[in-house]
C-alpha cells in the first residue's frame, strides 16, 4: 500500500504513485470547478473513501491503477456537454507520466460511462463500486446526492430528466446486483435497493427528493 489510510485521515492528501503535487493541484482545480454539484471534491474524496473501504474489507486489486482512476474519472465535466468520460481518459493520457499504468487508468476511467465491467476485471469491479456507493449511503445523504445530480443537469427540461433518471434507476435495479465485489454488496447492497426503490416511487408520482 502506498501509505497508512485511515478512516479519519483525508484521501484527497495520501500518498498515490505517479501523482505529483502539481497534478494533484491541478486535478483538484478541476474538481472544484463552478459547474459542479455533484461531481465535485466531495465526490471525489467519497471515492477515495470507498476504495479504502474496499480495500480493507479484502477485496483485491491494483491500487495505485484504480485510485489514479479515481482521481481522474470525472476531471472533464460539463453537464450541458457530451464525452465527459472519454475526454477524462484523454486528460489522462495526456497529463499522467509515461512510466505510470497509463493505458490502465484510462480504460478504468472509460468503464466509468456506463459502469460495464466484464466478469473477472477486478479493478473495473472495485471503481465501479466505490463509484456508486453513494446509493446505499444513508437516505439524506442519498436525497442530496439526487438533488445535486439534478441541479448539475437544470438545464435538462423536467419531464425529459424525469424519464431518463427513471431509465437510470431501472437499469441499475434490473442488474443481477447493484454493486460487483462482494464487500460492495455486503456494505451498501440493501440500501442501496431502499434508497433506488424509494427515489423511483417519489419520480413516478410526480415528486422528488424533498430540499
């Protein structure tokens, strides 16, 4: 492991191979962008924390690929605009040293645009999770998760973002489970089918997590 991580200790500050000060900065910059509700450091830092969870519940993988992956995800991010994942994996391409897992981390960061991780990638499993584990957060940090979410798209019309966050939340909820490592459904598993369950009845009755 590339340093002591602890659950009080701050991601955003450990120590991760091939991730300067410079680019650090740089990253960080991009994540505190004005645009950016949801998608912002916090996220960011929620990421880094699940992964950490992961890591210690026994789940195994690479982890400076997947937290180098972590970090630059979402670092391209306009809601109004298109290709966010796959500029991100550009942006790492670009910025990320030559002597880095660079091909790696951009092909975590692509899985990302829809979370299709084939059977046996564990390091696709592990970010997907700790991606999503905002969905078996607890039910207010979930309902300022999806407030967030919608006020980055407010640009969207509402019964147009209606209809595609009720596709979204079907989709995951079809899936044979939410979350792909072991120690992702034994953590947020059951919740996560609470809080998805209880988003889509508010929407299809015309409301939406309360402010």
């Amino acid at each position: 492991m590339d340093t002591d991580r602890t659950a009080s200790a701050d991601p955003l500050g450990a120590t991760v191979e091939f991730l300067t000060a410079e680019l650090r900065a740089d990253l960080l910059d991009r994540w505190n962008e004005p645009q950016r509700r949801y998608h912002n450091e916090t996220h960011l830092r929620a990421v880094l924390r699940a992964i950490d969870a992961l890591e210690a519940d026994g789940e195994s993988f690479d982890g400076t690929e997947v937290r180098l992956a972590a970090w630059l995800h979402a670092a391209v991010f306009d809601p109004a605009g298109s290709e966010n994942t796959d500029k991100s994996a550009a942006l790492a391409e670009r910025v990320l040293d030559p002597a880095a897992p660079v091909a790696e981390v951009a092909r975590l960061v692509r899985l990302m645009g829809g979370h299709r991780v084939e059977p046996g990638d564990l390091n696709g499993a592990v970010l997907s999770d700790a991606d999503l584990a905002v969905l078996g957060a607890d039910p207010d940090t979930y309902d300022t998760y999806a407030r967030d979410v919608r006020h980055e798209y407010a640009h969207v019309p509402g019964e147009r973002f209606v209809a595609g966050r009720i596709g979204a939340l079907e989709g995951l909820l079809e899936r044979r489970s939410v979350f792909l490592t072991r120690a992702g459904r034994d953590m947020w598993e059951k919740q996560a089918h609470a809080n998805l369950n209880r988003e889509l009845g508010l929407l299809r009755a015309g409301g939406f997590p309360a402010a």
